[in-house]
C-alpha cells in the first residue's frame, strides 16, 4: 500500500506493503517525494486475524502517523495504495465486514481527523482516499516498504482473540483434515480400477447397465450378464460367476451377508478389489 499526500508542488508518500507469510505483518513507510524516507513503522504479525483486516490496521498505523508528523500542517489530500483487493474496496465504501468493524471505524475516525487537522493558513483540508495497485507497479518506497513486511513478519505474533472470519476458517479447515482422516482410510486406497467402475456403478446407476442402456436407446448394449441375469446396479453382488470367485478367495457366499462384508469392512473391500 502506499499513502501519496500533496501539496502544491511538494509531495508525501506513505508505503504500505503485506508480505505473505504464516502470520501476515506490516510494514509501511512515509515518504516526502520518491525519495526522501519522513517516517517508517512495522506492525507485528497477527496470528488470529485475516490478511486485509492486518493491511486495514497498517493503513490505520500509517495514517495515525503522518496525522503526528510535522508535514501535516502543508500537506493536502492524502491518498492509499494497497495491493490487497479486499481492503482497498472496504475502505473507500466503508463497509466492513464481521472481522473489520472495529478497523473501519477507526479508519473512519482518522479520516475526519484528517480534515480537521491543524493546518497552516494556506493549506487546503483536503482528503483521504484510498487506491488499489500491484506490488509490482513501481511506487517510490516498495523496495523499503517490503523489507519493512519482511521484517515484521519475523516479530513474535502477540496473542489476540480470533475474530469471527478467522474461527470460522479454522473451524473449516479443522472439520476438513478430521473428516478426510475418518472416512478416508489409507487401506482403501489399494482399489484397483476395476473395484472402483463397479462401486460407483452400483451407487450412482451408469455405466454398463441394462437401465442406462436403455435410458439412452443404446441399441447394440448387451443387456444381459454373461450368468444370464439382467445387468441390474447391484447385480454384480448377486452373480453367479463373482460368488464362484467370492468362494475360491474364502469370503462370504450369501449375497446379503457379502454386501455387508464388502462395503463394511476394510478387508471386504480389498478383497473385493483382488
């Protein structure tokens, strides 16, 4: 991000840049010109808060202190550039989301502050707007700027309370890795193709099918099995020649007890996939 604040022919730049990392921190620095350096700040890495809610609170860190920098009383409009998509269309429409409220507010706060700042006599209010742009589009202070990221992102992350979008990705992701580690057992992965065409035949009701067949007139489809029974989803649990194989290979030879032992059982699966 960077924060350009002018006046007449003089101008003030303020860069803030977030730096991707496990715990996003900022970094932003302010800038008379391209490049003389007024003033720079780091802002700790926050573990339990999203990206564009860390970026919102260097914009707020940013704008805090060039409000207590002795250029206020010359500058004029003070203008944000951030290269996070998220924040940059919060701000400017001041429509926070669940996680950004208390940010928001405070930015608003700065805002009006701004306005009605101690300025010298011939310096206009002005204002504050806010701009999206790349990290790569070639604003004076990015390289400063992004040391100064890369350094706050080294900095011990203090403990905060999650907020509300932040529990609930971590809910999500919480939810997904324990499901995935249930259901999806490493022994199943051992399935041949075979075993798989025909578990998935059997539940969703396509494939070589006398029902699909004819759903789509398929006028060559053999529709019968080469046991002489109808190609039905769940025939293959009731062929002769498969129960023949079942017995050669010690499973289970009544049909219900097979479907039990097949789809319950680890070892019913694999067995099957053999």
């Amino acid at each position: 991000m960077a924060l350009r604040a002018t006046s007449n022919s003089k101008e003030m730049n303020k860069r803030f840049t977030t730096f991707i990392c496990k715990n996003p921190g900022v970094g932003y620095s302010i800038r008379r010109g391209a490049t003389h350096e007024i003033a720079c700040g780091t802002i700790p890495p926050c573990a339990s808060a999203e990206v564009y809610d860390v970026e919102i609170s260097g914009a707020i860190e940013g704008l805090a202190a060039a409000l207590h920098n002795p250029m206020v009383f010359y500058a004029t409009n003070v203008t944000i550039y951030r290269d996070n998509h998220e924040a940059a269309l919060q701000l400017p429409l001041l429509t926070p989301t669940a996680a950004s409220f208390r940010h928001i507010a405070k930015f608003r706060q700065l805002a009006a502050s701004w306005t009605n700042r101690t300025r010298a006599s011939c310096t206009r209010a002005g204002a504050v707007s806010d701009r999206w742009c790349s990290g790569n589009s070639g604003i004076p202070g990015n390289k400063a700027a992004d040391f100064l990221v890369k350094s706050a992102c080294l900095m011990t992350a203090p403990l905060l309370p999650l907020s509300m979008v932040r529990a609930k990705r971590k809910i999500s992701l919480l939810y997904n890795t324990f499901t995935t580690a249930y259901w999806f057992q490493e022994e199943l992965k051992g399935l041949n193709r075979r075993a798989l065409r025909a578990l998935i035949a059997a539940r969703s009701g396509h494939g070589d099918l006398a029902q699909y067949h004819r759903c789509f007139a398929h006028e060559d489809a053999l529709m019968t099995c080469s046991c002489g029974e109808k190609k039905s989803p769940d025939h293959f649990f009731y062929c002769s020649i498969g129960r023949n194989r079942a017995r050669l290979c010690g499973g289970p030879r009544h049909p219900h007890s097979g479907i039990r032992w097949i789809l319950g059982t680890p070892e019913g699966a694999l067995a099957f996939g053999k």
